[in-house]
C-alpha cells in the first residue's frame, strides 16, 4: 500500500510496511513517516497504518486534534483503506494539517 504526504511542500509518497506510525518528528523521535515538527496540529504518534491478512487500515492513536476523511470532514478513530480515500491529520476544517492519500 502506498500513501501519499501532503505536507505543505512537494507530495511524498511512502510505501507502508506491516505497521507503520505517522508523526511528527522531535529530536530522537522519528516515526516511520515523519512530519516536519513545525506542524503543531500533529501529534508524535497520531495515528498508525497496519495490515490484517492483506487488509489495510488506519487507526489515530488518540491524537489531539484527530483524524479526519476528506472531503466528509468525519472524525475517524480507525478506517478501512482503499485506493482514493483521503485524511486529514489536525485541525478541521483549517487548512493547516497534513492531508493523505491512499494510493493503493
């Protein structure tokens, strides 16, 4: 599965492994998906990315501001993941999180 991270500079894709932990990224901790630390609406650990016999999810590790499915602008503890859905990490409805892409 590979998502991509739109994190106000250039997209960066990530091919997820059989659990991955995105955050932000403070001094010794470094999640497998970084985000650059100057994006306070994401928490150190927000949420994780994890594979069930083939099946992939996502699960927000009870982050501060939350995690969102675009374009709904529904708060999700954990989702399915398909090829075109689309998250937010932080603040809803501000544009200053981090938003995701499934790509499949």
């Amino acid at each position: 599965m590979i998502v991509r991270v739109h994190s106000g500079v250039a997209p960066v894709d990530y091919e997820l492994h059989h659990e991955d932990i995105i955050g932000r990224k403070i001094g010794e901790n470094v999640p497998e998906i970084p985000i650059p630390k100057i994006h306070l609406d994401v928490s150190r650990r927000h949420g994780q990315f994890y594979s069930n016999e083939g099946v992939w999810s996502y699960e927000d590790l009870g982050s501060t501001n939350g995690t969102w499915r675009l374009p709904e602008g529904d708060r999700i503890g954990a989702i399915q993941l398909q090829p075109g859905i689309k998250l937010r990490l932080g603040d809803f409805p501000q544009d200053s999180g981090i938003d995701l892409e499934v790509l499949g």
